[in-house]
C-alpha cells in the first residue's frame, strides 16, 4: 500500500485523520494505523469508502491500495481476449 500517497490525497482534500475515521466507523487510532501501515489493513468497504471521501480515480485508488497490480491484471486480460486467447 502507498501511505505517502494515501496521506498526501487526504491532505490534498483538507481531510484529516479523524474525519476519516468518523466516515469509517472506526477510531481515530485506528485509522492512524492503517494510514501508517505499509500493509494494506483497510477492508474492501473500507476502500469504497475512502474513493469516494477522497475523490480517487481507478488510478489513484489501484496506486494506492494495489500497487499498480489491477491494472497490469486488466492489460494482461485485454492482451489475451485481443489475441483471442480469453
């Protein structure tokens, strides 16, 4: 997971940690550490959540929480149904 950009769009937004927290559902403490933590610790309703607070697009979102993974997934996928092979 990418904390420096993950923090970097919060801040970008004007959004601190216990706003989000407070969209969570969770403490302050706890989203700290999951903001802090270079593993992913968020859960996927969590995520849905935070893309819509923070304004993420698929890019910014599959940065942040994938590592680039889901669009290497889509291309390789896209490859291989243009090739006839899906």
């Amino acid at each position: 997971m990418n904390v420096r950009m993950l923090k970097a769009k919060r801040v970008e937004k004007n959004l601190r940690q216990k706003d989000l927290a407070a969209a969570l559902g969770i403490t302050e403490k706890a989203m700290c550490h999951k903001e802090c933590s270079s593993e992913n610790k968020f859960k996927a309703e969590e995520m849905l959540t935070l893309v819509k607070q923070l304004d993420l697009s698929f890019a910014e979102f599959d940065a942040i929480f994938f590592n680039h993974e889901l669009t290497k997934c889509l291309r390789r996928t896209q490859k291989l149904t243009k090739n006839g092979a899906g």
